[in-house]
C-alpha cells in the first residue's frame, strides 16, 4: 500500500467532536504509515431528518470500493419510534459482514513498568442475536403483543470463537470465558456455546487455552471484581458486557472498539452521541483516538497502533490532559494540540 | 391471620445453607408476626436428578393451596444440556403469576444517622421477555440455526409499570427510570416503553414521580456512579441490571428479592447456588434473610420486616459476622447464634 484510505463516519453528537482527534493521530504518525487519504462520510440521525435515509447508498459503496478501513463516532437514538429509522452502527456491521465486536477495556498503570490493573477483552459477536430486528406486534386478548426473535447460528458463533480463541491465544494468561444465559435459552445459548468450545477441538493450537464458561448475570458482577482476560459473548450480552466493564476503567470515554470482518475493519469507540455534554467541546477523544489505533493494528501496523496507545498512556498517567468524565477540565481541542505536539 | 404459613423451597447448592438461616430470622420475630409454620418443599436440579421432575406438581400445589408466601434458595444449572430439565423458579414465577421481581439494592451506611450510598431497586418483569422460552432449533444452508422469541406484552409491561410507579411515589426521590434498548429493539422495547409511560398519565398521583429513560447498555454503565432510584426493566435487563447492582454493594451475597403478584408474594436472594463454596458452610445468609424481610414486608409485617434489617445492618455495621464474600472469616452457622441471641 503507497496510501491508507480511510472513511470518516463522525455521524451524531460528540462523534463529530472526538473522530477529528482521531484523524489528528493517525496524521501525526507520519512515516509509520502508508499516507492517509481520508474521505468524509455521513450517516446518523441527523443525516435522516435532513435526507430521510439514516445511511445513505453513497456511504455504504464508498466503504466497499474505496476505503481500507473507516472510523465511525456514534449516533443518536430518536427519543420515540421515528417510522423508517433505523441504526446505521447496526446496518454496516450487517452490510459490511464486520462480524466481530473487539472491544478491549484496559487500565492504564501508574508507571509503563507495572502491569494493568484491568486488562481484558470482550468479543462480541457482531451480526446477530436481537440485533436481526425481526420484530412485529399483534393484538392479543390483552392489548398489544410485540415479538422479537433472537437469532443464533453455528456460522456465527464458530466465526466468532474463532476469533476470540486467536485472541486468547495471544495474551500472557490464554484464558477464555464463553458468556451466556444457557440456564434460560438452552436452544439459543446452548448452541452458542457448543459452536465456541467446538472451534477448540479443531485446532491444535487452541488447546494451549484454559476455556471457562460465565453466565451473563454473574458475568457482569464477577466483572468487578476483575478477573477476565478474553470473553466472548453473543451481541447483546457484549455490549451490556463492556459497557459494564467500561466503568472498571473510570470512563466510557476511554474504551475503545473494532468492527472487524474479514476483509474490513471500523473503529469505533464504545461510547454513545452524549447529548448532555454535545458542544461543549468536552468529549474525551480517548475512546476514538485508541479505536484508530486498535483499527491500525488490525491492518497489522503494529508499531503505529503502539506509538499512539503510548502517547495516550502517557497523557494519561500524567494526568494533565483529563476530560471532566475523568475527574479533569481538559478540553478535546487540547488533545489536538498534544498530538500535533507530540508528533 | 392466625399463624402465616411459608413454604421453604431452599432447592440446590447453597440454597440449602442459607434458607434456615431465614427460617431462624423469622422463628426470633416472636408475636411481631402471627405464629409462623414452616413447610418444607423440594425443586431444583438435584431433585430433577433423583425424580425426573425440577418442579414437582406437589410443590406447586402445596404453595397454591396451603401457603401465605415462600422463600425460595437458589438453582443449579447443567453445564450442558439436559432434556427434559427447566428452570423451577422460572416456572414457579409463570405458574404463581408472580409478575414483577423486586430487587433492592441497598448499601449499609457507617452509621444509623447516615444515608445509605447506594439505595435502589430495580424492578423487574417477571413472567415473559426471552423467558418464555419459545426456542427452536432448524438446520439452515450453513449449519444449526437456532431461534429464540422474546415477547413483550402491553399488559405485563402496565402492571409492572404500576407497580414500579407505586414503589417509587413511596420513596423520598420518587425518581423512575425506564430501562430498554428501544434503539435496536423498536418494536418490544418500545411496547415496554410506551406502555410503562402510559401507567402515568392514568393515575394523578404518579404524576410526583419524575421518570426518564435509559438504555441498557448505559444503564448498566451509569450505575456505577449512583443515581439511581427505582429503575424497571423487562425481564432479563432486570436479571443483569440487579447483578450489576450487587457489585455496589461489595457482594451478591446480600442483595434479596421478592417475586411478587397480586396473590401470592416469594422471597428469594439474588445469588445463585455458588457450587465453588457449597458445602463448606461459609455461604451470606444475609441476602436470604432480607428476603423474609421483604417477604414479610409485602404482606403488611412492616415492623416485623423492619426488626430484621436493623439487625442485619448494625451487624454488618459492627463488621464482626462477616462471610468471606465480604471479607470476613464468619460462618454461615454463626449467623444462627446471633439471629437467636437478639430475639
Ligand atoms: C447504538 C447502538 C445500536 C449500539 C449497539 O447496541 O450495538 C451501541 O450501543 C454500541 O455498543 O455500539
Ligand atoms: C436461575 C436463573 C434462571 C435466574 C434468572 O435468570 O431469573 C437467576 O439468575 C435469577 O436472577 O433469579
């Protein structure tokens, strides 16, 4: 590659205030990297009130045909059901087939030679489970009924085994918990979790990971108290799973993601539009700025992936770039400043 | 009433350490409560192990015809699935109508005086989301496929909602917050919505409750930092949400519950059978006993109900009995001398 195409989604409210920050580091990187040529993007709800299309066609072939990797901000959800809305995060996932959610939450240790307090990973499936919105609503004896289904399939669940299994596979502590509710959902979960501890059987090199198995529930209480390494979960547990998580690390504003497939890879950090703090200029673009280099490392840019999360760990220990989400008064703009500094 | 008679379910795994520590809270009440009697009942995986049956009919019709409440342990789960075994207290909770699961979660201050961190409750549906367990499994072009149905009703998702409303005018914030993820889930969830919101515009008085809205995911995030009062939530939502909310706490050893509707009310501690320390006699008791608090407290002992919480808060308060979970070294058997010593 002589350039890096790569698709700017800043969507709805603060993610047009922290994905710019995000750009600001992949451009200090220099010479790290192929030459980024990025391409501005719309989608959102914002794009819907104005357009009447939350993802626009022109969004989704640019990605297909002209972009390496994107970066994606957040969007608002409509406060009531708004006919013909629907989530563009949640459509080009599908329509990308990014299959997998990687969404690391790790601590940032008071001196670079002491380990993380909390360093774990939660991958999500990415494509599936209550995220098919198959829904419809019937009139019972009682009123209204709605139904949901909740799809779960072998493809899937092996795809995303397979992934999380590679992902154990490289960490120090090689461990493994399969997240469901087989308790419950002994159909659904139940093949989840076979299709996962399966892929282990397939491959020689799994057997070098220790597998354990978390019911959601106690999953996200037993979080707390932090003793996971790699989880892998179905998508809804997933995103209740490293919300929860993100709150071990003092701040949503810190935890980054990547929607991964096959051929492509989207940034995005984990955290929503924030309408309360929108404008005000206070984002904390940490979230963006690592889910640009988890995206870098992806495409196997290792050390620009490094250098930008040793930039961030160090902002952070130091404690003088600190957004209020983060106890400080720092602005988004000044990470601008930082980066560009520190380039 | 004469005498209350309370069916004793304690079911598997610690279940079994824990529920006589109740039934001693209760026996210690003296003539605050009519004479209590106690019958003892059997569910759970061990006795689908010896019977074939989790739930036997007689169990069920015990509770209808013979019982004023019950206090209900805790259920182990088969590591891989077992036909013809289901989940007894998800029947029992469908059979008995026991339509909303309150959860308290509540911190003990340093002293009396004091106000207490974390003072919340999350009410849960209880009877249908993906616990109605409509599952099937086909076999499609790539494999095993499997579907779950979650069913939202306007009915279950109104009495929960009013009973959400009721608990919340009763307490000094009056602050509710509806939990869904109506941005995926635009059909169910906002069924759950609408409807939970419509319980107020029928009622004057709830118009003193403020309520507003979270999505799970954030939710789940924001109770960290707590703000919250009462929260209601569909069915498996609640079932995380209150597990999350125990970590607040220090353990889900002392969070209770009571599935309760409009006959018939059970007590039942939010933890599970916890096979890791089962048999060893170090098991909190105090989540089932604030359970026989709870209990007694929705049948109108409010006295009674008060007695024990005091005593279970100065004794946690004193730090003298505390289990493991909680880092102590006390017993599960201690708790029964202190519990008869101070009736
Ligand atoms: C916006 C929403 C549809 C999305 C999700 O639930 O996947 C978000 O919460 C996330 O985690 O990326
Ligand atoms: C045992 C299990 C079916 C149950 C549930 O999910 O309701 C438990 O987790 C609970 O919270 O009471």
């Amino acid at each position: 590659r002589k350039s890096l195409t790569i698709g700017l989604i800043p969507a709805d409210g603060i993610g047009k205030e922290v994905i710019p920050a995000a750009r600001t580091a992949i451009e200090a990187l220099g010479s790290d990297i192929p030459t980024p040529k990025f391409v501005d993007l719309i989608a959102g709800f914002e794009t819907f009130t104005r357009t009447g299309v939350a993802l626009p066609e022109e969004t989704v072939e640019v990605l297909k045909n002209d972009c390496d990797c994107a970066l994606f901000g957040s969007v608002s959800s409509p406060s009531r059901k708004v006919v013909g809305y629907s989530s563009p995060i949640v459509a080009l996932r599908k329509i990308l087939d990014l299959y997998a959610n990687i969404r690391p939450v790790v601590s940032v240790s008071p001196s670079p030679d002491e380990p993380s307090k909390v360093d774990m990973i939660v991958v999500r499936e990415n494509t599936e489970c209550l995220y098919v919105k198959q829904e419809q609503q019937t009139f019972g004896e009682h009123g209204k009924e709605a139904r949901a289904t909740r799809l779960i399939t072998e493809r899937a669940s092996t795809r995303i085994g397979k992934m999380a299994f590679e992902l154990a596979l490289a960490r120090p502590r090689r461990h493994l918990t399969v997240i469901h509710k087989s308790n419950v959902l002994s159909v659904t979960d139940g093949l989840f979790r076979e299709s996962v501890r399966a892929v282990q059987t397939k491959d020689p090199r799994f057997e070098a990971v220790t597998v354990a198995e978390q019911l959601v529930d106690s999953a996200v209480y037993r979080q707390y108290f932090p003793i996971y390494d790699v989880m892998v979960a179905p998508n809804l547990y997933g995103d209740i799973l490293s919300d929860a998580a993100a709150a071990l690390v003092g701040s949503l504003g810190v935890v980054p993601s990547v929607n991964a497939g096959d051929t492509f890879v989207m940034g995005e950090p984990v955290h929503g539009s924030a309408p309360d703090i929108f404008g005000q200029g206070i984002a904390n673009p940490v979230a963006s700025i690592r889910s640009a280099a988890l995206m870098l490392r992806h495409l196997g840019y290792t050390e620009a992936a490094h250098r930008i999360d040793n930039a961030v760990d160090s902002v952070l220990r130091e404690g003088q770039l600190l957004t209020p989400d983060l106890g400080g008064t720092a602005k988004t703009q000044e990470y601008h400043i930082s980066l560009q500094k520190n380039s």
